[in-house]
C-alpha cells in the first residue's frame, strides 16, 4: 500500500456499520496503525466496532482538535515520510468537513503526500440530498453566531441569497441550542421559505421533513440533544 493519507468517515450516532461504512474502508483500515483523530477514546470505540479482531493497544493516536497546537501537526504525519500510511477520524461523519480534520489534509497536499477520501456519511450532503432544493448550488455555512442580533441578521442574510441567486442554504448548530435557532428561523424568514430539518442522519430515529416556515409552526419535534442540520429554500 502506497504510504497515503486515509481520509476514513465514522458512522453517525449509532448506527449499524454495515449500513455505511464499505467492506472497502474496513480492509483499508486494518492496514493502518497511525490515526489521526478528534477525539481518542471514540476513535478507539469506533475502530473496535468496525473491526472486532483489532489490537488495539499496537496503534498510536494523534489527537487534533482545538487545543491542539500548531506545531503539533507536522509531526503527525511523520509516519507518511517514514513509508506508513495514516488515516483520519472525524468525531462523526466525514473528515476535513466541518471538522479539524481540514488543517492535515492541508498540510499533506503542500508537502505532496497522496491523499484518498474513503467513501462514507455526509450529513450535510444527505440532508440537502432529501431536502428536495437546490442541488446545484448550494453552500454550508457551519455554526451561525452564538450572539442572538448576530444571528438573526446572518439568517436573514443567507435567505436573501435563496432568493437572489437561487441558492440553497445550509447550516448547523450545537445540540442544545437547536430549538433557540429554530426559533430565530421561524420569527425571522418568510412564511414561505422552507426549512429541512434533518436530524439523526442514517440513525434508527432520523428524522428528515420539510416544510415552509409558516407549516413549521406547532410542529417541531424534540431536537435539544440530537444532532441536526438545517436547510433553507424557497
């Protein structure tokens, strides 16, 4: 095996891994005794889970998230100058995509390392993909801003560009505040702009409608610990 960059995704919540995760990325993975990760102790769980029979303890764990320094990074892919591969782990989902994960992968393209994407979830594109809007153009904005005034204006904003560009529009939040940005949605936009909300994507209690702002009213579920992507169109 060609010493790469694995860019390997990790199921979302708890779902089954033969319900996303290839047969492909499992081989991949079990030839692979560096990890860069997120998060160590779920990265661990979730390799266990993938491969029954792995040791475990023979691996050795990067952990790359906000507290991790700069100077840091380079090291982690020293391994791929010594002829071994390394594979990255988001928390969940797909790596390098709203995820710490971008910042390696940067690092190994300017140093001309091979880089391979392993095929897996995307919240993000599933929730525009049953959304039903726009799926030429589109764009993901991450986190909104926490402050309320700057928030409302950034959604009205981006529910401008539906309109005058014809682009669909795409957003997260942290569990917990949920319900506060829909909220914000629902005072803020048209009543006819519509809203996906897709929530627990690829898990046993997903939860994927659409619907205009005016039909949301009354009827949104209970999303205060659950992770969710939101969509807007028109």
């Amino acid at each position: 095996m060609t010493p790469s960059l694995y860019l390997i995704p990790v199921t979302l919540g708890e779902t089954e891994i033969s319900r996303v995760i290839p047969d492909f990325n499992i081989e991949i993975t079990k030839a692979i005794t560096y990890f860069i990760v997120e998060d160590i102790r779920s990265a661990r769980r979730f390799l266990k889970k993938s491969i029954s029979t792995i040791d475990i303890d023979s691996l050795t764990f990067f952990e790359l998230n906000k507290h991790t320094s700069s100077e840091s990074i380079s090291d982690y892919l020293l391994p791929l100058k010594k002829g071994f591969s390394v594979g990255v782990l988001s928390e969940a989902g797909c790596p390098a995509i709203a995820d710490p994960g971008a910042v390696v992968v940067s690092l190994a393209q300017q140093n001309g390392y091979k880089v391979i994407p392993l095929v897996g979830p995307s919240s993000i594109l599933m929730a525009l993909m049953a959304s039903g809007f726009n799926g030429q153009s589109f764009a993901f904005h991450g986190y909104l801003p926490i402050e309320s005034s700057a928030r409302i204006a950034t959604i009205k904003k981006l529910e401008q560009r539906i309109y005058n560009e014809d682009q669909t529009q795409i957003f997260i939040e942290t569990p917990y505040r949920n319900h506060k940005l829909i909220d914000d949605l629902l005072k803020n936009c048209r009543p006819l702009t519509k809203l996906c909300i897709a929530a627990n994507v690829t898990c046993v209690d997903e939860f994927i409608r659409t619907k205009t702002i005016k039909e949301w009213f009354g009827k949104i579920p209970e999303l205060s610990k659950i992770p969710t992507v939101f969509v807007i169109y028109k």
